[in-house]
C-alpha cells in the first residue's frame, strides 16, 4: 500500500513570513517619511518660539 502525499503540499506560514516583511518594509518606510517632517515640523516650532520671545522682548522694552 502506498502512502499518498499531496502535490501541493506549502507550509501554512510560508504566507505569513512574506505579509509580516511587508510589514516591516511598509513601517521602515512610513518611519523614514515621518521622521524628517518631525524634525522639520520641530525646529520650525523652535525658531517660531525665539521669533516670538524676541518680538514680545523688543515690543515690551519699547513701552
């Protein structure tokens, strides 16, 4: 008696191995978009704030 095997015999993981890289891929890439932007979006907000102490210092020792 032989022993039957399925032709197509695949690993139930061998899916999730390619959906969990593209993961990773898609969260490197999403990281590497929105890292700069908060760098920007920071020193914006820094130069703004010494902008504005400035103003108010310049305009409060005028009165």
């Amino acid at each position: 008696m032989a022993t039957n095997y399925e032709t197509n015999t695949r690993k139930s993981g061998g899916a999730s191995i390619w959906k969990i890289l593209l993961i990773v891929v898609a969260v490197l890439i999403a990281l590497s978009i929105v890292g700069p932007l908060l760098k920007a979006v920071f020193w914006l907000g820094l130069i703004g704030l010494a902008v504005v102490g400035a103003a108010t210092l310049y305009f409060n020792s005028k009165k």
